[in-house]
C-alpha cells in the first residue's frame, strides 16, 4: 500500500450563516468538495432595500438544517464519516451567526466530533484553493466584498498582514448604494455592473479618492454624494445618462481598486493577486486586473464565480485545514461580529 493510501483522509461538514445566505457544503482532504448547497434570502430581504438582520436569522433557522440534509446526502456522506464540524463564527451580523454557530456546535456534540468557528474572511481568501490551479504563497489578497475591502499580504494559512482597507463603505456597498439611487433593486451592484457594461460613458466622472494619497488604504462613501449631484443635476434621468452614471461609478471603483492592488504588489515585491468576495465577479475589474498583473509578470487568482460570493465551501476549506492541525473550540457556541484577522493562529 502506498503512503498516501495509508494516509487518514478527513471529511468535514461547514455551514455558513454570517449575513444573507444559508449553506452547507462536505469537504474530504482526499476526494475534494463532494457537496454544496445553498439558500439565497435575496428576494427576502428585497422589497426593504437591505438585509434586515432579525429575518435573516429567522430564514437561516428555517433553511440550515435541510441544507445539511442535503449536502449529506449529495456527498453520499454519513454522520459517522465526519471528523469534524466548521462553521462560520464571524464577522457578520450576531444572530445569524448564532444560528449557525447553534446547529453546528448541537451536530458536532451529537455526532462526537470536534466544532470549529471559521473566520468569513479566512473563507473568502481560501476559496481559490478549491480550484485546479490553487494561488501559490505568498500572495497579496484584495478581498472585496458587500461588507470589507481590504488588501491583505498572505504568507500562508493563518499568516495575515493587513496591508490597507477601507475607512468607511466597502466596494460593495457602493456599487448597492449608487445603484440604489439610479433606482435598481437591491443588491444593485451586478445590475449596475452591466448596464455601466453597455455605455459608452464620458459624461460623468466622480472621484477617485485617495488614489493621489501614499498608502492602501480605500474611502468609497463620497461616491454616492456625487452620484446625487449628478443625479439631480440632470432634467430628466433617461436611461442613457442613467447607464452613464453607472459607467463613471464603475470607472471610479475599479481603477481605485486595480491601482492600490498594483501598489500593494509594489510594495510587497510580490507577483501574484488573489481576488475574491462578491465584488471580485465584476468582468471591467477582472479585465484591468489581468493586464496590469500580468504586465508585472504574475497572476490573477479567482475563486470559481459561485463561489466568489458567500457559500459553505470556502469555509469548509479554512476549517479542514485547521480541524486537521488538530484546532477545534471544544464545547463553546462562539460567534463574533467583529473579529481581526490577524488574531488567527498560524498553521
Ligand atoms: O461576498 P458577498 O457575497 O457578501 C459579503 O460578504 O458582503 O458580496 C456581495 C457584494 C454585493 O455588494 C454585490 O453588489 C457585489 O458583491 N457584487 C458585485 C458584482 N457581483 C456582486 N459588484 C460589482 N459587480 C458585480 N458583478
Ligand atoms: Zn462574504
């Protein structure tokens, strides 16, 4: 028998629950990911323009448990193969990270298996590793989501220097924002996204703060003031300047981002990007980022676009590989909404 054959493989569930989806998803460290599901509350939360967060906790109660049901089941997985349950544990809004937190730690304890509490944001940077071609170490991360924007240096698993991020709203939120006030649905920034696709732009541009500025750090909530000057500048908004104004905010929001990228790379002497969260899905920023990274001579690393937004695999991927360096919380429910992710241990 082979070495690796004798080697003990290690099968885990991981469940996220930290804002807005629901999911499970079974991760075996010999056979890959055998099962993700998931449960978007988007047309929940729609018709109030936002995530209402005691709903979101409701739904999650509603929805998780049969999730697991049926990731179990599509991995043709039972109980008595787990070694271990990961679970989102922060950051993200409290009482949806409870329920979560509740479920996971309640399997674990009836199944006698270790629970572990995973860091969202440790997830989104790892979800490149599930793919074919994982990003190598060390790399810089630009993690842009609806919640964080934030360059990070990643030497390896637990190994996190922030380099910069954003003092008020993520990239995300202003794509939601912006969108919100040219009248799109909530969440406006893959609708923004394409009608800014199909301008041609030119009439607008909005700043571009602190680009002019040292340093790595991003401010995005001036955008919306000046999307409302422009808004209400106009006589009538036709859908032609509408698209206009999206292309500008676009504009704005990608070259901000592929610039500090470029410099974090600069700064770091290192080659390659790993991009990630929801915002990493947007095609004008994964075209820029491609020409520039490449120029330098590296390489852009996305997870696969399910699973550039939320989703239980990335977070499955964190928790094996710590569940398997032996990390688990014993008997504590834990969730954090706030929670730095240098204060991680190194693996
Ligand atoms: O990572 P994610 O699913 O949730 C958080 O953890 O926040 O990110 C959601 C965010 C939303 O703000 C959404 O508008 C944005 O990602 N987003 C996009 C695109 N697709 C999703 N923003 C710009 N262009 C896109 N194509
Ligand atoms: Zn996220």
């Amino acid at each position: 028998m082979s070495p690796r054959a004798k080697a003990k493989t290690v099968r885990i569930l991981a469940l996220e629950s930290s804002c807005d989806e629901s999911a499970a998803a079974v991760l075996d460290s010999a056979d890959g990911l055998l099962a993700h599901e998931l449960f978007s509350q988007v047309e929940l939360h729609r018709i109030y323009g936002g995530v209402v967060p005691e709903l979101a906790s409701r739904d999650h109660v509603h929805k998780l448990l049969p999730l697991v049901r049926s990731a179990l089941s599509a991995a043709g997985t039972e109980p008595r193969d787990l070694a271990g349950v990961a679970y989102t544990a922060g950051p993200g809004l409290i009482g949806a990270l409870l329920t979560g937190a509740a479920l996971a730690r309640s399997l674990a304890y009836a199944w006698g298996v270790p629970a572990l509490g995973v860091h969202h944001l440790e997830g989104h940077l790892l979800a490149p590793l599930l793919e074919d071609e994982p990003p190598p170490f060390p790399h810089v991360a630009l993690l842009v989501s609806g919640g964080h924007t934030m360059l990070i240096e990643v030497q390896g698993i637990g190994r996190y220097q922030r380099l910069g991020e954003s003092r008020d709203d993520a990239a995300g939120e202003a794509f939601d924002k912006t969108a919100k006030l040219l009248g799109l649905p909530y969440p406006g920034g893959p609708e923004l996204a394409r009608m800014a696709d199909a301008a041609k732009g030119g009439t607008f541009t909005f700043p571009r703060p602190m680009l002019d500025r040292p340093g790595l750090e991003f401010s995005f909530s001036g955008l919306k003031t000046a999307v409302l000057h422009a808004v209400r500048g106009q006589q009538t908004l036709t859908e032609g300047l509408r698209a206009d104004v999206a292309h500008a905010v676009q504009e704005a929001i990608v070259e901000t981002l592929v610039a500090k990228s470029l410099r974090a790379l600069e700064q770091t002497g290192l080659d390659d990007l790993v991009v990630s969260g929801g915002v990493s899905a947007n095609r004008t920023l994964r075209a820029r980022l491609a020409e520039v990274v490449s120029k330098r001579g590296g390489r852009v690393y996305y997870p696969r676009i399910e699973f550039c937004t939320d989703n239980a695999a990335m977070i499955a991927v964190a928790g094996l590989a710590r569940l398997k360096a032996g990390q688990h919380d014993g008997l504590a429910i834990k969730a954090r909404a706030q929670w730095p992710l240098e204060s991680l241990p190194q693996l």
